[in-house]
C-alpha cells in the first residue's frame, strides 16, 4: 500500500468519524447548541467538532496498533488457528471485564452484574455485524480478526469515556470511535487491491489476511 493511499485512509477515515461525531453530539444536545448559536456562541459548537475529530485520531492510532499487534501475533504462535483462539479467548475476556468493572464502579444498591451487560452485548452484535461483512468480502479467515479489532481495540480506545458513569459522553465518544474502525477495517483490503482492477470497478474477493 503506497503513501497515496495510507493518506486516503487517514483523511476519509478522520472526516467519516469526525463528522458522524459531530451529528451524534448535535442531536443528543440540539437544543443547547441551537441556542448557542442563536446567541452567537459558538464555542461549544466547536467542541462538537474538536471532540470526535479526537477519538477519530485514537481510532486511528488503535487501527495501525492492532495491525502491528496482528502481525507479531502470526509471527510468535506460527498457526493462524492458534492465534484465532486465543483473539476469542480476549474477546470473552473483554467483554467479561466491560461488564464486571463497570458494575464494580458504578453498581448502585441493588443492581445486579447483569445490569450492565447492555454495552458488551451491543458492542458484540455490532463486532460480529462487521466482522461477517469483512468475511464476506474477503475470506472466512477474517471474521475472528476483525471481531477481536471491534470488541477489544475499540475497548481499549474507549477506556476514557468508560471511566465515566454518562451515558452522553459514552455514546458521543463510541459513536465516532465505531464508525471510523468500520471504514478502516471494511476499506483496507481495497487499497491492496491493484489500481488496474479498481479503476475497472472489478468485485473480486481478495485472498488476504483481514488486516495487513
């Protein structure tokens, strides 16, 4: 992949999440906003851009992480097949500790651990929503992969926010971090694909790792 298309990635995966940050900041707060610019104070309107256009960055910062993380994992276990289980195995493990430590923190009296079990639950449905179009568009060696970028990277990019008990600032903060890894995961195995085939606009599957 040549630095032409490294800075395509960059650029459309930072607009994509910025502005799907923006919209959902907007409409969670839309009438402190429209107020503010109808005052002419338009210093919070721009923290609803700066803000996503931040998490967008870690999203990024988290996406060439995992690609790194990827590829010494293949290299250290020597099988495909081990290193899948083992992705399942942190997967199971994240989720468990989504639920768990947010339930230490934030439990009130009476609440069970399954009252939190709502974000782990909906994360994963997105993971495997992504991980299966991934699959489909390339190969079935991809979903494990990109359901563990999904659930965990994302996690761990989202740990900010999860330390905090607002569900505002959880979904302002998830939403651009979701949408930016989409586009990066679903999007990375075309700018592998040669220039000859993607100007003819042809849809073949790439036989490819799901991350590179």
């Amino acid at each position: 992949m040549n630095t032409r298309k490294v800075v395509f990635l960059f650029y459309t995966t930072l607009l994509i999440g910025t502005f799907s940050g923006f919209l959902i900041a907007f409409i969670l707060d839309w009438r402190t906003h429209i107020n503010d610019l109808s005052n002419g104070q338009i210093g919070g309107f721009i923290m609803i851009l700066i803000t996503p256009a931040i998490w967008t960055v870690i999203a990024q910062m988290g996406f060439f992480a995992y690609l790194t993380i990827h590829r010494f994992g293949l290299g250290i276990f020597k099988s495909v097949k081990l290193w899948n289980k083992i992705q399942v195995v942190l997967i199971a493990f994240v989720l468990f500790d989504l639920m768990f430590f947010r339930h230490l923190l934030f439990a009130e009296d009476g609440q069970t651990m399954f009252s939190f079990v709502g974000l782990p639950l909906l994360l994963l449905m997105y993971g495997l929503i992504v991980a299966y179009l991934k699959s489909k568009d390339t190969n079935a060696s991809a979903f494990i992969p990109t359901l563990f970028f999904m659930v965990c990277v994302t996690t761990i990019e989202w740990i900010p926010a999860l330390r905090e008990n607002d569900t505002i600032f959880l979904i302002s903060a998830i939403v651009p971090l979701l949408v930016a890894n989409t586009w990066q995961v679903l999007v990375l195995h075309r700018l592998h694909e040669p220039e000859d085939k993607v100007s003819k606009g042809k849809n073949t599957k790439v036989k490819t790792q799901p991350v590179k």
